[in-house]
C-alpha cells in the first residue's frame, strides 16, 4: 500500500511541476496528429516538428528545428504567412494530405498533394518532412525540401526543374521573431551561365558570379571546404545548387537574415554555438551594378570604382564625387573587323543573363567567333577547370564586373586596336596563347 502512496504522490508531482508532458511520434498517419504537446521526431533524433511561438507573440507556426541543439534553431516553417492565433492545432494526414487545422478545425495550411494512397508523413534525419505511401519509403508525393523558408540544409536544392518551371528559392524572414516572409529572397538564374541572386522585392540586391566549374566566380569564400562539397546540376530535366557535407554528424546550413545578409553558419559542440565561416555581401563592391556598365569595382582601390583601359567616367562629376554608377564608356568607337581584345584577370565575371554560352568551344574558337560577330563585346572560358573550356560571349553592356584576387577568371573585353597600344596587344596576345 506504501508504494502505491508513493507512485500516485510521483504522478501528482508531475502533474504540479510538468502540467503539460511533451510526447513525440515517429511518422503522420489518418489515426495520429501532432499538436501543441506532442511533437514529430527524425528516426536518428536529428530533426524535430512542432508548433512553437516566436519571440513571445500570440502567433503560433509549425516548424522543423534541430532537436539536440539547445539553441532553438528553425529550418522551415509550414504555415508563416497564416499563423495560428493560438497553440490549439493538429497536423496531420488527412485525405492523401498533410495539413494543419486550428482550433475549429478549420484549414489554415495544406500541402495540397492529389495523389496517392494510404499515405503517412515523415520527418527525415536530412530535415526534410516527407509525404509518402507506407509501402514505399522512397518514394515522395510530397517534401518540405521543395518549399524552402529562408535555410538551405545538405542536401537541399536551389533552383528549377526545367520540365514543370518549379523554382525553389529561399526567402528572408519578416524579423528574427516573425518567420513570415521578408523581403529578402535568394534565387538561382539560369540563363546564361547559371548565377545565384539576390533580391530585395523586385530590385537585385547582389549576386554571386556566374558558376565557373569550381564554384561562383564572386563568392570570394564560398568555395568547397574539405568537409564541405558544393554541386552544380546543369541538365534538360534541372538546373540546381546544393551542398552536402563529408563529415558525420556534421550540421550546417546556409540562410538568409531579414536585413538581406547571407551566412554560411556551422554548428561547433564543444562551444555550442554556431560558427559563421561565411557571409555575404562583405563589402560595396557585393552592390549589384556598383560601378554601372564597363566599371569595374576593386576594393583595395580608392575610388572603388574605375574605368579598364580605352574606357572613361561616363558622368564624371558623379565619378569624382565617388558615385560609380553611371560606369564607363569607350573613348574611341569600335571597328568590328580591326578590334583587339583587353585581358583581365582574376575578375567576376558580368552578368551573363543574356549572354551566349557554348560549352565545347575552346577558347581561341571563342575569341574568333566574339571577332567575327560585330555586336559581341567580350569573350570567357565557361568553365575554369583543366586550363579551361567552353565558351561565353556578351553582346552589349557589361554589368557587374569586380576584381576577384582569389578567382582564376579570365575576361577578355573588346577595344578599339588604338586604345588597346601594340605593346599591350603583344602582352595580350602572349597570353591568350598559353590560356587558350
């Protein structure tokens, strides 16, 4: 009799200090839910689902954080643009479809799946929340993997499957309290050479560099690291970027913050604390179209802004006041069959939206082509790697070049042959011998 005293006094205890016991699943059936006291769980405990509330408000999200990292970190949210307006929900399955109800059981959020049968939902130890048939565990009618918030994960694509025109792209939270959508987007483009964005609304914010091989051409620091391996798919089916780490046990992620910065962030144990190892922009010459067209932008120059060779300040009031935008244009018009080409080195390479790409082309073939074509007004190598190949040329304006110290990119610009100087076209023409 004593011990069933002392069990029901455990209980009552429990009661008193823990009114409220958290309970985890493993998966989302027609027969279960999680709601504000019961959680959904990765089968190696990596990953967590639940309703949580940010900064003390009276919104309340479903979202997927890492479970065994005391600071709470969110990865993705379901319903940020239609919060609960209290705790009293469920997801869960319902036709075929995870959704989330409130209290009323009214519909606030749904993945809006049509198809499948006897499906059970999933939360993957990668972070990604999975809708799938219970007899087949590899195949996803439905992922959260493919409606990004504002973190990438390993794993984790961005950009477009080409067959349906389905673009994944990240966007900022409203503040570090509301995880509604911000103005902050990260996009992929893939015309041209393919180029990360990023937007601020409808106004480019900054971008990457076109991708060379290695990695983006003006990500100073965003290339691999050795437990860090980036990949670029470029095929008729998608155009996509992602990462995933070498290391086990490894996390790390890649967001972007309400006030429009980029991090590359990773988790250390021993301090618990996460460790930035990358960031953008870093400095002003990461301002999208800095230094207008045919500038270029150095940030060990001062003014940061300056013309290349046979080039002058097309505003130069503005230029001397240390405003850069208006860029450059050329002293001496061009001749079509008589022009030359300026080399230069270690650059991010222009905007190349509109840019021709032929990725078999050597680059002497390049150079000829660019010549022969009276509108084009420079040439590169599409990929850096083995000495170089493909091809890229511009027609036009020249838009968002930098100097890139750490970059192996080679640019070459047209020029009248009499501002280019025959010393100069000798130097030129030596090297464009061992390059291409």
């Amino acid at each position: 009799m004593r011990v069933s005293n002392r069990v029901l006094l455990f209980f009552a205890s429990l009661v008193i200090f823990f009114p409220t016991i958290s309970l985890s699943i493993r998966t989302l059936t027609a027969t279960n839910s999680a709601t504000n006291d019961q959680t959904l769980i990765s089968s190696g405990d990596v990953f967590e689902l639940g309703f949580f509330s940010s900064g003390g408000s009276d919104k309340w999200f479903v979202g997927v954080w890492y479970k065994n990292i005391p600071e709470k970190t969110y990865v993705w949210v379901a319903n940020r643009d239609n919060p609960l307006s209290n705790s009293s929900g469920a997801f869960k399955v319902v036709d075929q479809n995870i959704v989330l109800l409130d209290q009323n059981q009214k519909l606030v959020w749904s993945s809006n799946t049509t198809r499948g049968i006897n499906t059970v939902a999933e939360l993957l130890d990668s972070g990604n929340l999975v809708l799938r048939e219970a007899e087949d565990p590899n195949n996803y009618l439905w992922q959260s993997f493919d409606f990004p918030t504002d973190t990438i994960l390993p794993a984790m694509k961005l950009g477009w499957d080409l067959n349906t025109g389905f673009e994944r792209y990240l966007t900022s939270w409203r503040s570090s309290a509301d995880p509604s959508s911000g103005d902050f987007s990260l996009k992929l483009n893939y015309h041209g050479l393919p180029d990360i964005f990023l937007w601020n609304k409808q106004q480019i914010e900054s971008r990457s560099g076109p991708w060379n091989g290695e990695g983006f051409s003006g990500a100073a620091g965003m290339e691999p690291l050795d437990y860090l391996k980036l990949e670029l798919v470029t095929n008729q089916d998608e155009v996509t970027y992602s990462f995933s780490v070498t290391t086990k046990n490894l996390f790390t992620r890649l967001i972007v913050k309400p006030d429009g910065f980029l991090q590359r962030l990773t988790w250390i144990p021993n301090t618990k604390q996460w460790n930035q190892i990358w960031y953008a922009p870093k400095d002003q010459c990461d301002k999208f179209r800095k230094c207008g067209p045919y500038g270029i932008c150095d940030t060990n120059a001062s003014p940061v802004c300056n013309c290349p060779r046979g080039f002058e300040p097309k505003n130069l009031q503005a230029w001397n006041l240390r405003d850069g935008s208006d860029g450059c244009v050329r002293k001496t018009n061009l001749s079509c069959m008589g022009d030359k080409f300026l080399h230069l080195r270690n650059v991010k390479l222009p905007e190349t939206t509109t840019a021709f790409v032929d990725r078999s082309m050597s680059l002497k073939d390049c150079g000829d082509q660019c010549l022969r074509n009276c509108s084009c007004t420079a040439y590169a190598n599409a990929d850096i790697r083995n000495g170089g190949t493909g091809c890229v040329i511009w027609a036009g304006e020249l838009l968002d070049i930098r100097e890139h110290p750490l970059g192996d990119q080679n640019l070459f610009v047209r020029l009248a042959a009499s501002d280019l100087g025959k010393f100069y076209f000798l130097l030129s023409l030596i090297s464009t011998f061992f390059i291409g």
